[in-house]
C-alpha cells in the first residue's frame, strides 16, 4: 500500500489515501473531510505510482 496525499475535487482540501498497487481498475472513495465521492485511477510500475487522478463524480 502506497499513502498519496492530494486535493479533494470538491472542497480542496489535501486529503490522503492509501492506493493499492494491485488495483487496476477505476474506483470511488469518499473524502475524509467533506465525504463526497472521488473516482480514483493510479497507474502503477514495479510498485512506483506513476500516474494518479482524483475526478468528481457528475451527479
């Protein structure tokens, strides 16, 4: 597991999650601070994250 700080699409706070490198699909967590739905994608290489999005979800 790999902790990566970033900004929420919602309220802009930086918040933290730990991604998991075996996960290769798109998934949704939930904000810490405001609990609004991010749709995460991180792409992984030998165990290095080398790409990572956090998207609002259109409701």
């Amino acid at each position: 597991m790999n902790e990566h700080f970033f900004q929420c699409p919602y309220c802009w706070e930086q918040i933290s999650m730990l991604l998991d490198p075996s996960v290769t699909t798109t998934y949704i967590e939930d904000c810490e601070i405001c609990c609004n739905p991010i749709e995460l994608s991180a792409t992984f290489e030998n165990g290095e994250l080398i790409s990572f999005s956090a998207e609002s979800i259109e409701q």
